[in-house]
C-alpha cells in the first residue's frame, strides 16, 4: 500500500477515523484474507489439516525459539477448548475467537473487533440517517457509557432521558460495566416502531431511572448555526459525519452574509469522526498550512506524513474564533480545535478535552465484520501531541451544576457560561 495522503474524499483510496469510540466510525473497506495457501507453518502441528481436508488457511511466521513456544502455547490452549470446554465448539467458532482475542488484546483501546451488525449500524449512522432513540452517547472519564446529547423532539426527548445518565441496562441486558460504545448503541438501536426499554443511573437524582422509548427514523443534523450578536455567529458540530464540511461551509456563509465577522464553534461532546470532513472545514479557514503530522505503521514499516491545507481559504483573514470543548470532545474535534489555535486564529473556552491524539483505519472482513486497527499518532501543528493528555483550555469554565442535565442547545445564554465566556472574548476583539 503506499503511504497514506491526505484523506480528502477522491484524492486517495484511504479515508482515516479520528473519534474516541463513540461510534467507531468505519470509513475503509479492503477485504483482507488472514492468510494464504501454502504458506509454511513454523509448528507444522498447528491447523495441520484433517484428513481428507485441504490446507488453505496458513501463516508465516519467524523461525526464532520464541515464536515456536508461543505457537506451542496456542496449540495446547486450542487443544484444550476443543476437547474440553464444556460446550462442543466447531472449529470455525474457536478459529473466531481466536481472532477477537487477537484484535481485543492489543494495548489500544481503539483496536478492536466489530460484529457483522455492529459494522451495519456505524455504517448507517455515519450517513446520518438510522432508526434509534435521537441521541449522542459518549464514554466519559470514568468509562461509564453516557448520554451526551439529545436530538429535539426525539424518542429520547420524548422519554424523559436527560444528558449525563449513565447506561445500566438495555432491555434488561446488564450493560453497567460496558466500555464498548457500539455495543450499547446496537443494543439501543432496533427496527422503526419498536419500544426499547432503558434503564440509567442518573447522577442529579443519585437514583436508578427506568423509561421506554420507541425507536424511529432519526436524521441527524449534525451541524447547527444561529447569529448571536451583530457581528458573532455562533456554529455548533456534534460530530464529523457525511457531509458536515458542506453543512458547516453552508452555515459560515449564511452567517457571513447577516454580517457575522467571528464565530464560535461548539465542539463540546464531539467525539470525532471523518478525517476528510474535518482536513475539508479546516482547509477553508486556513491559508495554506500543515494541518498535521502524522506517524504510523503501514505494510509494516513506519510511515511518517502530513496532512496540509491549500489554497481553498473562504473566509477573511481578519476572523478569528473561540472553541468550546469538555472533556467529551476528542479526537478530530481536538484536531480542529489544536490547529486553529496553534495558528492563533482561536482561544479555547471551557474544559480540558478527552486526549486521543490517534486514527484508526478499519478493515472490512469477508462475513460482514470488520476490525478497527489504531495506524497512527497525529501531532499539531506546534508538534504537540495530545494523546492521553488532551488540550488545556485557554480560559477554565465549568458548567453550573443545575445546567448539567439539560442538552446543551436548551441551555440559555444565562445558564451556559461557557457560551457566555466565549462570546465575551470575541467581544473584545472589536
């Protein structure tokens, strides 16, 4: 494969997932055989075939006396699952989960393996059209699944769900100890017209809530834009979807043409997305720029790249920008938000983000599923990285306690004091 480029949709057959496993988004599908026939086996008594049958899924491997204990080691552990668990596997169900474990064992949280359904469903949600319940989960510093963002007017709305309660059960499934986002979101998810039954733990209340939502259609809209003063706009991404560089152009433009000369952007519990989309929206408002370097493995050798700006600046160079952020923003929205104030076009307002400074690529499998594979550490522009760490808002503001449950587009000016700080500091630009 060739170095990877920069993912801009038609410009290179890699397309790169920055998100903090809210979703795992699956944007790049190569089918990828585990092996090839006649390769040779170090330990040729591992997947010798059975009699009569046909050798034609093998492996290479290193012929060094550490790599002969371990093949050793995983006969004697398929030897034993195969004549002694108490459940008669096939040979395809222990050859499966043999390659779960293989994907959920690395160190990386965001390498991991997808069901065929799991797959479907972050493939569905990425268009932003998909039958749920209307709302935006998120993983928050403990690990504990929890509702980030509720769409208007949707089943969730409609069911009493507020924003911070934290998943306990899906339909009577134990789901408190989950940290795999897309489990919980398939569980969520089902056919249109179909009740869901939920149960939260909700903080405010220190008590378990229980509610029934019923699934519908749900078209996202994942960018939304309103004028805040004669000369601010103000433009909310929840997350980096299909189309959001062409909604979030649209929205500048309008607020550009009723005058608006600065904006702020709301990122707060954004948990990433599309490469492509957020390279699009950062490539119209920056000159031509490097917008990050990139550091990874491909084909099996290291790999060092950058993703640039050209010259496709749409807005005036005079505008500048605060960013909202929490620390359920993360990954291309900590891209977006780095970049733009590495090059002093904006300031930070609100709390240290989530710090995954890693994209994924992930790989389709012939049965439908698919594996997410951590490629690469990105750093910004200041050669920062922020993987771990996240970024340090340039002005500190929390959240009023009796505003935390409620989504942040019912929020008013008077109650979000992070809106209200940011719109204090544009301004001062005048």
């Amino acid at each position: 494969m060739p170095t990877p480029a920069s993912p801009r949709r038609g410009r290179s057959v890699w397309s790169y997932v920055l998100t903090a496993g809210i979703t795992m988004l699956v944007t790049f599908a190569l089918t990828v055989g585990i092996g090839l026939a006649a390769l040779s086996v170090l330990n040729p008594g591992f997947l010798k075939p059975a009699e009569g049958g046909q050798d034609r899924l093998s492996f290479s491997f290193a012929p060094d006396p550490a790599t002969e204990t371990a093949l050793s080691k995983l006969q004697a552990v398929f030897d034993a699952l195969d004549k002694s668990y108490y459940q008669e596997l096939s040979d395809a169900e222990l050859i499966d989960a043999m390659a779960r474990g293989l994907v959920n064992e690395m160190d990386s949280p965001y390498t991991m393996y997808l069901t065929a359904e799991q797959n479907r469903q972050i493939e569905e949600s990425m268009s932003g059209d998909y039958s749920g319940i209307g709302a935006f989960v998120g993983l928050n510093k403990d690990g504990l699944v929890e509702i980030t963002e509720i769409i208007e007017n949707s089943p969730a709305e409609e069911a009493g769900i507020r924003v911070g309660d934290l998943f306990m059960a899906v339909d009577g499934q134990d789901v408190s100890s989950y940290n795999d986002i897309t489990a919980v979101a398939a569980l969520v998810r089902g056919a249109e017209g179909t009740p869901v039954e939920l149960t939260f733990f909700r903080p405010s209340l220190d008590d378990h809530v229980t509610v029934t939502a019923t699934r519908r259609r749900i078209t996202s809209a994942s960018v939304a834009h309103r004028q805040l003063t004669d000369k601010i706009g103000y433009i909310q991404v929840r997350e980096f979807s299909q189309n959001v560089a062409k909604n979030f152009i649209a929205a500048i433009e309008d607020l550009e043409s009723q005058g608006v000369e600065h904006l702020v952007i709301d990122l707060r519990n954004n948990t990433g997305g599309m490469a492509s989309e957020v390279i699009d929206m950062l490539d119209y408002l920056l000159p031509r720029a490097t917008i990050a370097t990139l550091q990874g493995r491909d084909n099996g050798k290291p790999f060092q790249a950058s993703w640039d700006s050209d010259k496709m600046m749409g807005v005036p160079a005079t505008m500048r920008y605060a960013i909202l952020v929490n620390g359920i923003t993360a990954s291309a929205s900590e891209l977006f938000a780095g970049c733009l104030r590495d090059y002093g076009l904006a300031m930070l307002v609100g709390e240290q983000t989530y710090g995954k400074g890693s994209g994924t690529i992930s790989f389709a499998l012939a049965d439908g599923s698919a594996i997410n594979v951590t490629n690469f550490l990105y750093y910004l522009p200041s050669g920062e990285s922020i993987e771990g760490t996240g970024l340090v808002p340039d002005q500190d503001v929390v959240l009023p306690e009796d505003a935390r449950g409620i989504s942040l587009n019912r929020l008013t000016i008077e109650q979000d004091t992070q809106l209200f700080a940011a719109l204090a500091a544009l301004e001062k630009l005048d």
